[in-house]
C-alpha cells in the first residue's frame, strides 16, 4: 500500500506560479510510475502529466510547456511546478501511483490504471 500526501495548492491571479508537492510514504522511485492528475467542476478528472521511475515524462497538451513534473528520490517527493497559469488550470489537482511494468512504460498509462491516490489539492486561477 502507498499513501500519498498532496500538498503547495492554493489561490493565484492568472501568469502566476504555483508549485504542488505529493509525498509519499514509502519509496517508489524505482519501482513506481507517477503521475498528476486534475478534475474540474463537472468535467471528468484528466492526466496533467506522468513520470516514470528513471525520470521519462509525459504532459497533456494544454500544460505542455508551462508546467514540469520532477521527482526527488531522496524525499520520496513528486513535485508539480506550474508557470503561465490560466483561468482554465483551475480544478482539484491529484497525485496518484501505479506499479512499473516493464511491457507498459509508464507514459503510456492510463487514468485507470493507478489505483494509489492522494487526497486533492486545490488550485483556484483568477482573471
């Protein structure tokens, strides 16, 4: 069982910069595919961006190029560095984990197949 923490979620105007932590409690930087996902009021939850255990990411188009996913190893911590932010990034942000399988790269997983997941934090963007 992994249990994940979400934490950094809050209120900014739009261009301003967030930046989400999840930490884990157990290490799962070898052995666990992670990723972000979000869900808005009324829409279904949607992936943000994945990582694998050796550090390949994955990031929907709508945040490709304003926001990163890294991972620290020796904290056992995801993080989630948001820039650019737009009315639209607003939503419930969560963190969630899988099992790594070697005949499934991490960047081909689906929002189905994580079954670890944080409680949510929640990210508000104003005009």
């Amino acid at each position: 069982q992994v249990q994940l923490v979400e934490s950094g979620g809050g209120s900014v105007q739009a261009g301003g910069s967030l930046r989400l932590s999840c930490v884990a409690s157990r290490d799962a930087s070898s052995s666990y595919c992670m990723g972000w996902f979000r869900q808005a009021p009324g829409k279904e939850r949607e992936r943000v961006a994945s990582i694998s255990s050796y550090g390949s990411t994955r990031y929907a188009d709508s945040v490709k190029g304003r926001f990163t996913t890294t991972r620290d190893n020796a904290k056992n911590t995801l993080y989630l560095q948001m820039n650019s932010l737009k009315p639209d990034d607003t939503a419930i942000y969560y963190c969630a984990a899988v099992r790594a399988s070697g005949s499934r790269p991490c960047v081909s997983r689906s929002l189905s197949d994580f079954n670890y997941w944080g409680q949510g934090t929640q990210v508000t963007v104003s005009s």
